[in-house]
C-alpha cells in the first residue's frame, strides 16, 4: 500500500502486515513506476491504486485515505505529484 522512510531502512505497509527491509525512500521512489507509486511526503511513497479519497487541509496539504482506511498526510511539497 505504501512505503515509509525509517532511518536507513523501508517499511512496506501491506495490508495488514508490515516488511522492513534496508534502503532509501530514494531508491524504491526510483525503482518503481512513477504513473502507479508516487511520492506523497519525505518519508513516504504511495500506491496510487490504494487511495480512496483525497481531502485538502488548510496551508495546501492533504490527508490521503486508503481503501483499508489508513489515513496518510500528503504534503504540500509533494501536491502537485498526486492527480
């Protein structure tokens, strides 16, 4: 669903379940199709496919809701990235 930055590992959130694995937010932003995995926060990489709803907040960023019902902060910096 998607990847988080900790440190110098990965966290890929699937589901339920969580992997950590080392690597860059960087590389795997790199790696991955930028049409379906896009870059929502410093810190995180989304699965386009998973977002249910996108609600503006004040100040120009954005709370992505996933078809799980997770809720991740879309950055401002990283607006213009998520259509």
């Amino acid at each position: 669903d998607w990847f988080e930055a900790d440190g110098n590992y990965l966290v890929l959130h699937a589901g339920d379940e969580t992997f950590r694995t080392r690597g860059t937010i960087v590389a795997i932003e790199q790696a991955l199709d930028p049409r379906q995995f896009v870059r929502i926060h410093r810190r995180r990489v989304v699965n386009m496919d998973r977002v249910r709803e996108l609600q503006p907040l004040p100040g120009g960023d954005g709370l992505l809701t996933l078809r799980n019902g997770h809720t991740l902060r879309l950055s401002r910096t990283f607006r213009a990235r998520v259509r």
